[in-house]
C-alpha cells in the first residue's frame, strides 16, 4: 500500500500527520509513505527527522494584512497555486498512491486535489472544533472526514464523518509517569511547583510578554517554569531567566526556543499554559493537565478560540483572552496553582476529553479506503 500524505505549516498538522502514518506502518509494515508539504515551513525538517520522504511544493497562504508586503505575495498567490497544482499532479503520477490522506494546511489543499482528479481515494483529518478552508474546499472530494469534535456535520457531509479525536505523539500517553525523569531532565526542584508555558512551535508574543511582566510575582510565590518561547523571544527570555540561575545550572526558570521532548515537559508540569491550537489541545487531554487557554487571535476564522470555548464551556480549561493576558494572565495561573481542588477539577474533565487511540482509528479508516 502506498500512502500519500499532504499538510503542515506548523507542528498541529505536522505531528498529527506523523502520527498516522506511524499507526498505518504499525498496522501494514510493508506500506510505502510520502509526505508533501510546503517549501521552507517546518515540515520541511520535522517530517524527515521522523524518518519519512517529504516532497515541497511553492504554495503558501493568503495573507490578511493590508501592507504592502501583504498586497505582493496575494498577487503571487494565484501564479503559486498553478505552480504547485502541476507539481502535485506530477507526484501523483510518479508515486502512485493509493490512498491520499491531508492533515490541513497550505499544501493539503493542491495535493488532494491532484490526487483525488486522479481517482485516488483521499481521507481528511479536521483537527479544529471549526473547519478550516482547505478541508471545507475538499470535503465533497473526500470518502472519509475525521474529526475531533462532536457537531461537525454542520461544516461536512454526515455521512463521511468519523469522529476519531486528534492524533497524539505515542510518548504523551505516558507523560504522567515521567515527573521524576523530567525534573532532572530541566534541572528543576522537587519540592516546587512547576509551570510550563508553550506558545505553540512557533511562540506566541502576548502570552511570552505576559510571562515576562510577571516573572518576578512567579518568583517571590515560589514557584518554577519551563517557558517553551519560540525563535523571536527566545534571547530575550534567556536574559530574564538568567537572573534566577545557579552557576550549577538549576534555577526557576528554564528557557528553550523549542521542546523536543514534551513527554517530559508534561510530566513535570503542575499546570500549564498554552494556545488552544487542536494539537496543544489533544496533548493536554491526553496527558491529563490543568491549564489555562489563551487562544490566538491571529489564525483563520478565530478557530482558536472557538477550540478554548470548548473546553472551558465544561470547566475542562480556564480561558484568557488574548487581550487581557497581560493584565490577567500571571495572576490566574497563580490562582489556580494555590487551589489544589480547582486543579483536580480541571484534571478530570479534560482526561475524559482524551482519545488516546486516535491514530490507530483514523490507520484503520485510511486501510479501508485501500480494500
């Protein structure tokens, strides 16, 4: 069986995406995969690191603004599309697939276009509690649409939909069991309670500045941090934090661009804040943590938000507005760190969020379009 794969843009369709095709090779060992991303976004590298082939193709996204910069790459949009377009029908024709599986993103939309024009049969993944444009565009293309929210035949044919949750990384299944080898991992105290701040792959600036106006209160409570800030912040963060280092390398807060290995970023954690990005979320059911929401405002159709409604709607979250994170944020966390009830409140509710066989789920239904 040969299975093409087609998304990314960020790590919400990336690892997602990976974690598929790793339950369909547990499920079929002799099954051949390529993945199709888009030139210079971070699938580019992470995909191969994952050990899989990745082709690029020159698509990228409509931009929202109205600078000058904006204006140029919108008219360049319709010349990359045609591009990409051919490339994608010239994969097919060369890999010859036979299914097609598209995790969201900028190049999902081409690729599954050529391959489904070719009869190959296709499945989409919806992570998002709101369809994005992409999958909404593919939907009548598509056999099979797996989502992770409850109500979304309001965005699909009811009759495609699966609702199977969102893949998960394997290693977050076990995350609560690794509080021991990630306090030495990060160098952190036992006796502590440890909050662990990620922005998504990218960062987040409204929640890294929040964090930084209220590094200090986080201090004097006695607390500690594991502060994930993305490329832009990260100089800056590592300054702030070095004023509470030790000359051995333990401190209160412990700063990096980017988390490899969440596992144990989870496990350490007490409480944890984060975006509301679909793959965030599925971790944070998964590996069972109190946290608080600040979704972006800065993603199509505010699909983050709508994601942090979810959740908080059943006291599974707390939600921050992106714009009163920097008045309210540290304060809230501090809150909640202080009521153990409160946190075991959270815990439950969002565990019982969780769908730890996602991806063996969405495998089974990516075979079937194979039989």
């Amino acid at each position: 069986m040969k299975v093409l794969i087609s998304g990314g843009g960020t790590g919400g369709h990336i690892y997602p995406a990976i974690a598929i095709a790793n339950a369909i090779k547990a499920l079929v060992p002799e099954a051949e995969f390529l993945f199709v991303g888009a030139e210079d976004r971070m699938e580019m590298q992470k995909v191969p690191q994952a050990g899989y082939d990745i082709i690029g193709l020159p698509i990228a996204g409509l931009q929202r603004g109205l600078s000058i910069g904006s204006i140029v790459k919108n008219l360049s949009f319709p010349f990359k599309l045609i591009n990409s377009l051919w490339k994608a029908r010239a994969i097919v024709k060369g890999f010859k697939p036979d299914v097609a599986v598209g995790v969201g993103g900028y190049a999902s939309g081409p690729m599954l276009w050529a391959a489904t024009a070719a009869g190959v049969p296709a499945l989409i993944q919806e992570q998002n509690s709101y369809a994005g444009l992409t999958n909404k565009l593919l939907a009548k293309r598509a056999k099979k649409i797996c989502v992770a929210y409850e109500g979304m035949e309001k965005y699909f044919p009811a009759n495609k939909l699966v609702y199977t949750g969102n893949p998960v990384r394997k290693e977050i299944i076990s995350a609560s069991l690794l509080k021991l080898p990630g306090l030495f991992e990060f160098k952190l105290a036992a006796d502590r309670k440890t909050i662990l701040v990620i922005g998504g792959s990218l960062g987040a600036r409204t929640i890294n500045e929040s964090i930084a106006e209220g590094l200090e209160k986080i201090r004097q409570a006695g607390y500690q941090l594991i502060w994930q800030t993305g490329k832009s912040y990260f100089t800056t963060a590592e300054k702030l934090a070095a004023a509470g280092s030790r000359s051995n390398g333990w401190g209160d807060a412990k700063v990096y661009e980017f988390i490899g290995k969440m596992d144990l970023a989870y496990g350490v954690a007490d409480v944890v804040i984060s975006r509301a990005g679909a793959l965030s979320i599925t971790e944070l059911c998964t590996a069972e943590k109190p946290c608080i929401l600040v979704p972006s405002p800065n993603v199509a159709e505010d699909h983050q938000t709508k994601n942090a409604e979810a959740l908080s709607s059943i006291n599974a979250a707390i939600l921050v507005k992106d714009v009163d994170a920097r008045a309210t944020l540290v304060d809230t966390v501090l809150a909640l760190l202080a009521d153990e009830a409160k946190q075991n409140v959270l815990k439950t509710n969002i565990a019982a969020l969780a769908k730890p066989d996602a991806a063996e789920v969405i495998a089974k239904e990516v075979i079937k379009l194979n039989s």
